[in-house]
C-alpha cells in the first residue's frame, strides 16, 4: 500500500509568511492585542535613539504570552522558538533574540504583566455577562528546596544535633590525646578527618545560629535562602517550598477577573484582599463571593462585608449560618446606600443594609464584659515572669509548660522549645515541637498517645500551665497556674448577627476554583515559578492568567468577536 506522498525539498515556492498560520490560531488573537497597546503606560522604556537598535517590546510581550500558554517558559527554549516555530517567527517577524536578552527583558518589565492582565480583562468585560466569583488559592513551588527553607523548629533540631556530634568529635580528639599507641585505628577515625568534621560542624554551627538570631530579630517564622519570600507549605505529596496565589473566578465564564499572589501558609483571612480591587472598579455594585471553609474566618467576613462583598463560605454540617459580632457605634446610617463608609456605619449601628436583607438575619445591640488592659498592664505583658530563658527552662523542668511572649515560643519540662503552631479560631495559640517529641526520652510522662507530638493551648493572657501527668509521674502536687497577665472588665456594646450564605451558590464552588488552576496546571506545565520573590512571581502568574484567559475567551465568544475586541474594529 503506497504511503502518503511528500512534497519535493527542493521545489521552490512563493507564499507570504501568513499563509504559514492558521486562520484562528492564537498567535494572531495576541499579536492583535499587544499590537493594541500603548505599552508606555505600562512603565516601558521607548527605544533609545543613538547606539545599536533594541529589540521591538511588542514583540517581545508577544513572545511571553504566546510561551506562556503553550508551557514553552524558559529564555533558552523561547530562544529556540523564535528559531523553529512559524507562529513566533510571525509574531515576532523573523527576529531572533538570545536568551539573555529574552530574560533580562522579562526581569526588567516583570511590573507590567499584571497590568496588562487587567486590560485584558477591561476589553472584554463588554462583550460578557460577569456573575459571582469563586476563590480558591493553590500551591505552586518556589524556586526554593526545603534544605535552604528553615523554621524556627528545624533550627532548634539543627543546632542540638551539631552540638551533639562537636561533642563527640571532640570527646574522641580527647582520648587520642590521652592515648599514646592507639593499636587499631579505622581510616574514617584519623586525627585529620576528625578535626576536618569538627571544623566543618563548628563552622555549620556558627551559620545555624546566625540564622537563628536573624528570624528572631526580625520576628519571621520562616527563612529561605534561595528565595526569601517563599515559605514552607502543605500541599498533596507532603510539603514544599511555595507560593500560594488566589484567584478570583467567574461564575458565568470561568475567566479569571484577579488574582492576589501570597506567600501565606492558609487562606484564612485573604477573601477581601483578592476582592478588593474588583470592588473598586465597581463601586455602584456589591460583589458576591463564594469560598470554601479554608477562608472562614470572622474578621475577614466583616470587613468583606464592610466594603459591599458578600462572603459565602462553606459551613461545617449542620450549620445554619455564621454567628459575628462587631463594636457599636452609634451613628446616621443610610441603609439604602451601598457606599462602604454607610454599609459600615450601618452593621455597628445595628441596623440591617437593604442591599444584606437576604444574607444578614437576627441583628441585635447585646452588652458583654470583657477583659480590657491599659498601656501600663500591656507593657507587663511582654516581660517574661521569671526573667532570663535560663530561668524560665528551669521553671518548666519542674513540670510546668511555661510562655515566654516576648519570643513567642513554650519550655517544656523535658528542656525542649515549642514553637507556635497555629492561632485557634477562638483566639488561643497553639505551641508544639514534632520532632523534639518524637526522639523525647521522656514523653511517656507527658503524652500517653501512639504516633502523635504534644501540643499545648495558650490564651494571650497565660503565661504558665501545669503538666499534670509530668506532675503525677514525679510525685508533685498539681497546682492551678499562678501566672497571667494583668487586667480589667469593663462592659461594652456589641452588635451580633447571623450571616447566612447562599447554599445554592456555595455548591458551584469546586467547579468554577479548580478549573482554572488545573488548566495551568495540566495544559499548560505551570506548576512551579522561574523566578524569585513576591513581587517577580506576580508578573509570572499574570502571565499564567493571561493566556488562560485569552484561550478561555476565544472558545466564549469566538474568534472573530475577540479579534474584534483587540482590535477596536
């Protein structure tokens, strides 16, 4: 059976380089766009006059759109595309850039990519019938490893394990000194290889240390080496160094309308962040939102509400609403007005916005004591109750858990640091320490549990807990903590509210969040960043957006309608 001919090599042609590229291929919906834009209000330099002629910037925006959505995102494989793929060699008009070029463009423009994202979106914001929008934040890895990521737990482990094996090594050193004929001696054991570990232990030990002194003076939880913005997250295989971007999607077109990039561990309390400046762009409208029970958090709730968003956040089984309370303030509200200052004077004035009548139930002014402390007891509460770490060390060994709040951190009466864990809903601070538990000697005395670590609740007023099994394994007494910090009740006005999410819109989530998130995913190969620190990463995932976006749009309106958009005809 004859296979499919082939045309001759050598038969000469004559076509125009736009024959090369399909009729509705991507590549013309993005040079039509960036050939669109005034990309001097994006903060782009125009080409100097003297010296050799720069690179088109159009081009080279065009480049990283079209790279972004096709997975192609190192410089040298851009490089390489300008090389061998026809739709970029029409895009970019035969020019071919090296890759230093191509990244040291991208570094110095970094700013402009967001901006361009949220033109983008402002073009076809016309043409489609925006909804309510879904948030949902996902991990993607930092161009960090988790050996050059330190918290302070693992700094804590490092140290006492340096310290541990100088001990020995010097405890060895010690006894070849005493010895004068040593009969066997291995070739791992020589003076010279003992004094070169010690060295190196002493000198890693020093490095450790300096790091320590760092996060505590600066007051961080976490220190990257690599990229000092990332941080230490839980994802599906374990954890990883990362970044946790929000984004904002579209209920009726599954378009991205923004994204917030964070570093945060959790979602707690980044709902208003991410819906901020959609507010803003429309103020005459209050915006609904909808989130999992990962963003539940009370204050982040009112403020969402303070600033015309709906917060829809999925409630635990059996829960009719959320129960939040704000201060009373007497005060004029208009409760027709959707203005963030009347919504606000309105809720802590106790009455009920009209534009909240179907999401907020049950309002009410109640009075309620509560412990209040002025400047002279709040100073006392950052010093220690027994003064130096040393002291407080020997405090907790009497089988005490004890709170030092200027460094946030709990002695154990094992000798061991916990270090904050978590904030509680209800406001306490967990404290633990996994690893010091785990290869603790002496844990049965504290914790009978199988596989699990200790971990110990503190309110912001205590500073000392008994250990009631420590207690009773030695002997002692169990006593109530003398310990906590001073204050007063005084009796204040609140105003308390049922706010009820719409179930219907709630159970549209996981459709509208993940679907975006997998197509950058899976299609287009982004599940890590390039570059480094926050403010570089938001110009790539705009990139990520953008050319989810653009795809997404097309396959909306179609591609004659988009080429209408970015071309104003």
């Amino acid at each position: 059976m004859p296979y499919i001919s082939t045309f001759d090599r050598n038969q000469m042609m004559m076509c125009s380089w736009d024959s090369f590229v399909d009729t509705e291929s991507i590549a013309r919906l993005i040079d039509a766009f960036v050939n669109s834009l005034d990309l001097t209000k994006y903060g782009v330099k125009e080409a100097a006059v003297e010296g050799r002629p720069s690179y088109d910037p159009k081009g080279m925006y065009k480049l990283y759109i079209y790279g972004s959505r096709k997975g192609i995102r190192s410089s040298r494989k851009l490089c390489e595309s300008c090389k061998v793929n026809l739709e970029v060699k029409w895009m970019m008009g035969g020019v071919e850039p090296d890759f230093r070029t191509i990244s040291d463009f991208r570094k110095d423009n970094i700013d402009s990519l967001k901006k361009i994202f949220q033109e983008f979106n402002r073009r076809i914001s016309g043409a489609v019938e925006w909804g309510f929008t879904s948030i949902d934040g996902s991990k993607f890895l930092a161009n960090n490893s988790k050996d050059n990521n330190f918290t302070k737990n693992k700094l804590d482990d490092r140290i006492k394990w340096l310290n541990a094996h100088a001990d020995e090594y010097l405890r060895i050193l010690k006894e070849m000194d005493e010895q004068e004929e040593l009969e066997e001696v291995p070739e791992n054991l020589t003076r010279e290889t003992l004094e070169a570990k010690l060295k190196e232990t002493q000198e890693r030990l020093v490095r450790y240390e300096a790091y320590q002194k760092l996060m505590e003076d600066t007051g961080v939880s976490q220190l990257s080496l690599t990229d000092a913005d990332a941080r230490l997250m839980r994802n599906k295989n374990g954890f990883a160094v990362a970044y946790n971007p929000q984004t904002a999607v579209d209920s009726k077109t599954h378009l991205i309308r923004d994204f917030e990039m964070t570093n945060q561990v959790t979602d707690h309390g980044l709902l208003s962040p991410t819906m901020s400046r959609m507010r803003e762009e429309e103020p005459d409208k209050i915006l609904e939102t909808v989130a999992d029970k990962g963003y539940e958090n009370a204050e982040d709730m009112i403020q969402c509400l303070e600033n015309g968003i709906i917060p829809h956040v999925i409630m635990e089984d059996g829960k009719d609403g959320y129960e939040l309370n704000v201060s009373y303030e007497e005060a004029e509200a208009d409760i027709h007005s959707i203005k963030p200052e009347e919504l606000r004077k309105s809720i802590h004035a106790g009455q009920i916005p009209e534009a909240y009548a179907d999401v907020i139930s049950d309002i009410r002014v109640e009075e309620v004591r509560r412990k209040v402390r002025g400047e002279e007891e709040k100073s006392e509460n950052v010093k220690s109750i027994y003064g130096t770490p040393e002291e407080m060390s020997e405090r907790a060994k009497e089988g005490y858990y004890v709170r030092d709040p200027e460094r946030n951190l709990v002695y154990c009466p094992a000798g061991e640091i916990l270090r904050q864990k978590c904030i509680k809903r209800n406001g306490n601070i967990r404290y633990a320490n996994k690893n010091a538990c785990k290869h603790c000697k002496n844990r049965n005395k504290c914790y009978k549990g199988k596989g699990e670590w200790k971990e110990i609740d503190f309110t912001k007023d205590n500073l000392e807990k008994p250990c009631k099994e420590w207690l009773k394994a030695e002997g002692k007494e169990c006593n109530a903590p003398k310990h906590s910090a001073k204050g007063h009740y005084e009796k204040v006005k609140i105003v308390r509210f049922t706010l009820k999410p719409n179930r219907e819109k709630m159970a549209m989530r996981m459709c509208l969040s993940e679907h975006p998130f997998g197509t950058i995913k899976r299609a287009m190969g982004a599940t890590y960043f390039l570059l480094r620190g926050v403010q570089k990463v938001t110009g790539e995932f705009a990139l990520f957006c953008l050319g989810y976006n653009i795809e997404r749009a097309k396959n909306l309106l179609g591609f004659e309608k988009m080429m209408e958009i970015m071309t104003g005809v």
